[in-house]
C-alpha cells in the first residue's frame, strides 16, 4: 500500500482536505473499506467482480470506438 501524501500551503487547510479527499477516492480506499465493513457472501462477490469487469470492458469499448473516428 502506498503512502498519500498532501503538502499545505499558506494554512490553507480547507484546501488540502479537498485534495486529500480526491486522493483517497481516486486510491479506491473507500471503497476498500465499505467493502470490508460487513461480510459479502461468495456469490455476492462472484456477481460483483462480474459487473465490475462489464463496467471495464464497456468504458474500454467507449474509449476505443472514439478513438479510431478522428
């Protein structure tokens, strides 16, 4: 697991709060965590690691039709 890091500038706290908060979403932290809060059953985790995959391959599929349309 790698170390987040955020530098404050000028006491700007707010600021920093904001940053951090886009870097541990886009980390995928809290999903991690909710995931962990409670026991998911093995076919819950099957069928969610299934729409997880189809979301992938429909963003990939998205990219890749726009990109050859230039």
């Amino acid at each position: 697991m790698k170390a987040i890091q955020v530098k404050v500038y000028d006491n700007d706290l707010e600021k920093a709060m904001r940053i951090l908060k886009k870097k541990i979403q886009n980390d995928g932290l809290f999903k991690r965590l909710k995931l962990k809060k409670s026991y998911e059953k093995p076919s819950e985790f099957r069928r969610r690691k299934q729409r997880e995959a189809l979301r992938r391959q429909r963003i990939a599929a998205s990219r890749n039709k726009y990109r050859y349309h230039k």
